[in-house]
C-alpha cells in the first residue's frame, strides 16, 4: 500500500456508517452469522443508545478509524476510560502504584468491547488490508496517547495474532474455559467420553437440577419476546448486585438488543408458567457465548443445568465448535470446560511503570502457562484405563 494512513478518533459509534463498521468488523456476516456478535455496529450501538456506556459511565466512546486515502479500511472499539471497571483483565495494581508514585494513570485508551470478556479482532481490518491495519491502529494508538500524556493504551481480549503483532507493546496471558466439540451427536455422546466417576457425577447433577418443579426452554429469534426482558432484566440485576455492586448495564439496553434478538439464545428455567431462572447467550458463526445468568429462586445446580449444561446440549445440536462460558471459573473444569489462554497486549509510556509492569508480566506469563497445562489434566476426559 502506497497511500499514507490516517488514524482517527470520533466520539460515538454512530459517527461511523454501519455497513462501513461491519465491512471491516465482520464482512462474513453478509452470508450468515458473524463470528463474533460483540464486535458488531448494532452491539456496540445498543451499548451507547441504552446508556450503558457513554457520560457518567467512565466508557466515554473514541473510536478509531483508519484511513487509506479516501478509504476506510479498519476501524477498532476504542474508549477512553477513567478507571478499570468491567474489563476482566485486571489493572488496579498497575494504577494504584503509578499514583502512589505521584503518576496518573487515568484516563487510559482501552480496546475492548465493554463488559465483555470474549475473545476476538480488535483491530477490525476490510480482508487484504489486516497487516497495514494492525501497524496503522497500533502505531496510531500509541502515538496519540503519548502526544494527549495518557499512561497507556489497553487492547484486551485480542486474538494471539494482534498480541504477537503489537511490537514494543507489553503481552499478557489469562486464562478461561472453553467447551469444546470434537464431532458429538448428543450430550450423552459427550459424556461417553468423561471418565465413568465424572459421567455419573454429571448425570446425577442435572437430574437433581431438572427436578426443580418446572420445564427448561431455549428461546431465540421470535420466540424471544418483550416480557422475557422483563424476567431477565431482573434476573440480571441480583447477579450484577451480588458480583459488581450495581449493574453495568441499563434496562433499556436489553430493548435494544431485542432488536438482534436472532443472535440471542435465552434458556429459561419456568415455574408455574412464570421464569424464575434464566442465561442469557450471543450465537456466533462458530460458538455460543455465554453472558450472564440469574434467579429469583435458588435451586441445587440450576446454575449448572442453565449455563454449561443446556449450552452443550443446544452447541451440539446446531453444530457449533465450542462454548464460551465467560470469565474465571475452576467449577466449569468438572463440566467438560478445558483451560484456554486469553491474550491483552499494553502500551505503558512511562518509562519506570513500563519496566515495572513487564517484569510482573514475565512472571505472570509463567504462572498462568503452568497453571492452564496442571488444570487441563484435571479435566473429566477418560484417560488410558478408564
């Protein structure tokens, strides 16, 4: 490419066309579903329309926007955040000693999609133009947070191949748990490759989950109508008042994303006719993701049955390669769920934090590499003489 790049900012993801966003998020989708849903014009847009980000939420949208001449050709979700809230990849420490240290570590650029731990591009190239793309975001990014004297700029959840190609940036490895499919025709086809204690175990689990009084139901598409928002919305707000203290996200968020509601598979645990549980997932080209789960009863192992369980069963059944299960989690290992890495990549521009910060990270990256091979040969998979 001869033509210089320009990199810009805008203030909200409505500045961008969205057929021009999702030619560079996703141009897969034009025959069928994206691979990742987050990524989309519409999620991102639901995000900012509901208020879930935007003033007063400490996610003020910047962004990116990379030109070739008259062209776009990438474009990346960029905010500029005032704290470390809802991103799963965890940089208080970071911050914390930056201040004490008479440094200001906020705000900061983060690349990522908002309370959100999925693996995926965060830097959004049009096909052909990944290799200038990654160079221009990256190279730009860190350019502008030096010239503006922000500490750093965060990609978080990037792909392996965006972490390798951030030169001079700082890599770091998490860890999550993925189900994967390797070709089963049934949940029971999955469990005749547990080993015998784990597969009775399991079965036990979800007979005594099932047993709560009431029938499970996968919704999606049309079947998915405005009153389950209702019902969810409340199930949402115990988790999000237990884990996080207030919800990150609005109610009007999930009017919006009725509108997508074809990538939504909603499993429902109802009682009497009314829903008393319910786990919300996005559906991808190639994996269900699981977002968030809630109640307002409590019954042994539902949480299970719902989220990991039911997930397997409706994968299988629609052929979809894996599971993700969202963040943390060692319970999900006893379930078929296997350790995978995640990957983040960190522009730190003080020289004395950056040096600091990279010497934890070395010591991290060994820590986590270790700790995913000792947890995988936990798994519940038969092994030789089972």
């Amino acid at each position: 490419m001869d033509r210089a790049l320009e990199l810009r900012l805008t203030g909200s993801i409505f500045d961008i066309p969205e057929p021009a966003w999702d030619a560079c998020a996703c141009p897969e989708a034009t025959t069928g579903r994206a691979l990742n849903p987050f990524t989309r014009w519409r999620f991102l847009a639901a995000l900012e329309a509901s208020g879930s980000v935007g003033e007063g939420t400490g996610w003020a949208p910047h962004h990116a926007t990379l030109y070739a001449g008259d062209d776009l050709i990438a474009v990346a979700p960029i905010y500029l955040k005032s704290h470390s809230q809802g991103e799963y990849v965890f940089d208080h420490g970071w911050a914390d000693a930056f201040e004490r240290a008479g440094g200001r570590y906020y705000p900061k650029l983060q690349g990522a999609v908002p309370f959100t731990p999925v693996t995926g591009r965060r830097l959004l190239a049009k096909p052909g133009y990944e290799a200038e793309a990654r160079h221009g975001l990256l190279a730009g990014l860190a350019q502008i947070a030096d010239q503006s004297g922000l500490s750093s700029v965060h990609l978080t959840f990037c792909t392996e191949a965006e972490a390798v190609a951030a030169d001079g940036w700082l890599h770091r490895i998490g860890q999550q748990y993925h189900w994967l499919n390797q070709g089963y025709r049934s949940y029971d086809d999955f469990l005749a490759s547990l080993s015998s204690r784990k597969r009775k175990t399991l079965r036990k689990e979800r007979e005594r989950a099932q047993g709560f009084g009431g029938e499970i139901r996968h919704l999606t598409g049309d079947q998915i109508q405005p009153a389950h928002w209702d019902a969810f919305w409340a199930f949402y707000q115990d988790t999000g008042s237990r884990k996080w203290g207030r919800p990150y996200l609005t109610r009007a968020f999930f009017d919006h994303l009725h509108e997508m509601r074809d990538d939504v598979l909603l499993v429902l645990a109802e009682r009497d006719g009314a829903p008393i549980a319910g786990a919300l997932n996005l559906i991808g080209r190639e994996a269900l993701f699981g977002r968030y789960w809630g109640c307002v009863e409590d019954h042994a192992h539902l949480h299970f049955e719902l989220c990991y369980h039911q997930a397997i069963d409706w994968a299988i059944a629609q052929r979809l390669k894996r599971v993700e299960a969202g963040a943390q989690g060692e319970h999900k290992l006893a379930r078929g769920y296997l350790p995978v890495p995640t990957y983040s990549a960190h522009w730190i521009g003080h020289p004395g934090l950056r040096q600091a910060v990279a010497d934890y990270l070395d010591k991290e990256r060994a820590a986590i590499t270790e700790d995913i091979a000792a947890l995988a040969g936990y798994g519940p998979f038969r092994k030789d003489g089972d």
